[in-house]
C-alpha cells in the first residue's frame, strides 16, 4: 500500500508538471506583423518649430477658471490656425466653451462610425523654486542638442501638434480618410476637464455621435519598466483608475500643552493616517492585470512565464512579490498617500482641530462608496470623514474589438520592435468623459521614452526628441489611413 501512494503521488506531480510546462508553452501574445509602408513625407525639424512656438505660449491651468489667465489660451487658438494652414482650411472647427477646439475631418463613408483622437491644451505650472534647475527655460521651447524643450513637450501640447502634422501631411497627399475623424482638445484637463472635455462630450451628445473608438493622452513605449522583459513595452491604457481625496478631522480639548489629555487631535489623527497606512484597500489579481499579464508574459524568460502562466496556483506568490515594488503595488490595488497633515500652530497649545487629506487612486472593481466605508471602518466615529473630490474609475475597455486593435497596429508600424500591452492608467485622463459615446476607450502617447523620461512629465527639464515627433507623426498617419 505505501509504494502505491508513493507511485500516486509521484504519478500527480508529473500531471501537474505536464499542466504547467504546457501552459507556459502555450502562452502567447497577439502581435500584428506589419509590413512598413511608404508615408507621408515627414519634416521632423518644421514640426519641431512648430510644437516650439506652442510651448512658448503658457496655457497654464488653474484650479479656478475665474483665476486663470485666459489670454493664453486665446492667444493658442490663434496660433493653432496660422501654424496649420491646410488642416484649418480643410477640417470643420468649432471653438467649445471659449477656450477648448473640437474638429470634424469629414470621411469618404458616412456610414462609418467616426473615430476620436483626443489631446489637451493646458499645461501644469512650474514648481516655485526649481526653474533655476532647468537646462533651458521651461516656456523657451528651446530646440537644443535633438530636443524640443519645455513644459507640454511631453504632457501634453506634443499630442496636438503630431496629430495636426499627420493631418497635413496627409492633405498635402490628397488623401481623405474612409471615416469621419474628430478631433478634441480640451483646455482645463489638468483640473479634471469640467469645463473643456465635459462641455465637449455634451455637445457631441446632443447631436447624437457616437464613436467607433476614442484615443486620448496614456502609456508611452519604454525600455526596462518591466523586470524580466528586455523588449520595449507600450503600454496602451484600457481603463483609468478612479480618484478620491479624502479629509479626515478629529476635534479635541485645547488649552496649554502642559496638562494634556490622553489623546490630543493631532495625536488621533496621527493614529488614525497610521491605520489608514497599515491596513490599505486588498491587493488583488483583477481580469485586467491577468490581461495585461497574458500579453507580456510571453516575453518573458521561462522562469517567470512558468508563473504567469499558471496564476490559478502562484497567484498568492506573485502578489506578494510584486506587492512590494510601487508599480506593482499601484496595479493590484486601490493605492492610499497621506498627502496633507494639518494641525496645531504653536509647539505649547493643544489643537482643538486636526485634520489629514488622503489621495487614493481607486482601481478598477471598486467604487468610491466602499472607500469611504473601508475610511470609516478603519478610523472609527470618532474621525469624521469627509470626501472632497471623487471620481469613479472608468470602465475597461475591451482588447479583442477593432479599436484595440487598430492602435494596436499602428503601435507595431512605428514601433516594430516593441510588444503592445494593455494596462490600467495610474492618472486620470479627459477620455473618461467619453463613455457615454463609446464602448471602445484607450488611452497611448506614441513615444519611446525611459524610466528617467517618465519623472520629467510634470517635472524639470520636460523634453520631446526629434526623433519622437517624427513617430509621433507616422503613428497618427497610420490610425488616420487605417
């Protein structure tokens, strides 16, 4: 009898080594072999001038409208029609809001769905104290040593200007696209778009469009942002992750620090972020990071392919490792950051208020109502809890319908080397604003960019190479012919 458990249990182990050899086998991406076309004659340095003159405007955006500084803006719409004479003579334009641009480039087939190519106007400001450390000014839009340098290079004044360099080129050809193509470029998406992108989705709404599929600012294509994949990766977003900040208050006893009570305000609110930080939202293996998984697993060395493909008995394994690093941790859960703490004014009085702002970033599954009661349940009834700004995370787009794979395509035109991977945007975008026209949602910046790159957007010494703007080009050529 023990020789035949022995030979059952060995016997169950081959089977299981046989599942999971064969699983990693057979797992393997999509990837469109596209043959390389002639396009459009492109003049990288002219477009270079170009997206040059748009960064030396400075559309910087503001919390509130009546406080912002419009004349830039309007002062960006001028110089949009002198720069792109042919696109402004053959597109129709309507001015949304004052400030915001939305195009229609008519197509050969009216029965078409049209599509729609999204970018934004407006521009973070430059942090207080760091514009000595930039190498060239940031609204210069210096052209210096193969880059266009300045704040919009790369977030994301550059998205406008290759999509109307596309346009014209392809003009100067005679070409007319099979479908409708709508342009959007909404002017306040750096404060979440309630007066650009919203207004423009209103009125597309009205006239009762809808899109075939919606392509907004996201992933870019890097080199070495996942461990394990010596292949460029793009990344094209198929959903956003939700946002929410949240403001805690505890109120307490004031009078002199000398005679305290147990717990002060500060004391419970300092309690209470601690909490907030030990016992965060579950991390979990969702569809969509097992979609994105089963796309770059693949190119990955054998070792890890094992894992991920056979997630159903490493999932456990895998979360915690990957726990542990913060894009890991960003795309297996709903993320906390404390970001503000206030409380308290001089070292020897007792606050009688105290208070903290947590950001989270929701990821897709969950909603803002189960935050908030996650908040209450961790922080007890003694915190009031208080939601300041919330928006729920978008829907997921899907991967295997034509629009997926149109940018797909293209990706892999201009970018032959690289592997199209679906993933979850961090950040929040305009495009969520259009889920009411279209099902088919994502979300790419056609770039090649490294890790350093990614900490210039929003940062110092922004920069686009003259070698991205003619990508930029050919890859917005390509969804415009497709």
């Amino acid at each position: 009898m023990p020789y035949l458990l022995y030979y059952l249990i060995v016997a169950a182990l081959l089977v299981l080594a046989a599942v999971l050899l064969g699983r990693a086998l057979t797992f393997r991406s999509r990837r469109y072999r596209v043959e390389p076309v002639p396009g459009p004659e492109i003049d990288a340095g002219r477009a270079a001038e170009r997206l040059s003159g748009a960064i030396r405007i400075p559309t910087i955006t503001a919390a509130d409208p009546e406080k912002a500084d419009r004349a830039p803006f309007e002062q960006f719409l001028r110089y949009l029609e002198e720069a792109f004479p042919a696109a402004h003579g053959a597109l129709e334009r309507e001015i949304v809001n004052r400030y915001s641009l939305l195009y229609r480039w008519r197509g050969r087939d009216e029965s078409r769905k049209p599509a729609l190519l999204m970018a934004h106007i407006d521009v973070v400001p430059i942090e207080k104290g760091t514009e000595q450390d930039w190498l060239h000014p940031p609204f210069s839009g210096a052209i210096a040593d193969g880059f266009v340098w300045g704040r919009g290079t790369m977030d994301i004044k550059n998205q406008i200007i290759l999509i109307l360099e596309a346009v014209e080129s392809l003009l100067a050809e005679g070409f007319v696209p099979a479908r409708d193509f709508y342009l959007a470029f909404g002017h306040d998406e750096e404060v979440r778009g309630e007066e650009g992108a919203v207004k423009i989705a209103a009125l597309l709404q009205s006239r009762g469009i809808t899109f075939e599929y919606v392509l907004d600012e996201g992933g870019a294509v890097t080199v070495g942002a996942m461990p394990g994949v010596e292949r460029a990766i793009a990344l094209v977003g198929i959903a956003e992750k939700g946002y929410a900040d949240i403001r805690i208050t505890a109120e307490g006893e004031g009078g002199h620090s000398s005679m305290p009570p147990p717990h002060t305000a500060a004391g419970a609110i300092g309690r209470a972020v601690t909490e907030l930080e030990k016992r965060q939202r579950p991390a979990r293996i969702s569809p969509f990071l097992k979609e994105m998984l089963a796309y770059i697993g693949p190119e990955m060395k054998f070792g890890l392919r094992l894992v991920l493909a056979n997630l159903w008995l490493f999932g456990p394994l895998f979360k915690r490792i990957f726990v542990n690093t913060r894009a890991g941790n960003a795309l297996l859960r709903t993320t906390t950051a404390v970001t503000i703490l206030e409380g308290g004014s001089e070292p020897n009085v007792l606050p009688r208020k105290a208070s903290a702002v947590i950001n989270y970033r929701i990821a897709p599954g969950e909603d803002v109502a189960g935050l908030l009661g996650h908040v209450r349940g961790i922080v007890g009834p003694e915190v009031k809890v208080e939601p300041l700004v919330t928006t729920e995370p978008s829907r997921v787009s899907p991967v295997d319908g034509s629009g997926f794979e149109t940018v797909e395509r293209a990706v892999y035109a201009v970018f032959p080397d690289a592997v199209t991977v679906p993933y979850i945007v961090m950040g929040g975008t305009d495009a969520i604003r259009y889920e009411e026209l279209c099902e088919q949602i994502y979300r790419f910046t056609p770039m090649l960019i490294s890790a350093e790159d990614l900490d210039r957007m929003h940062g110092t010494n922004e920069r686009l190479s003259l070698e991205n703007i003619e990508r930029g080009i050919r890859f917005y050529s390509e969804l415009l012919k497709a």
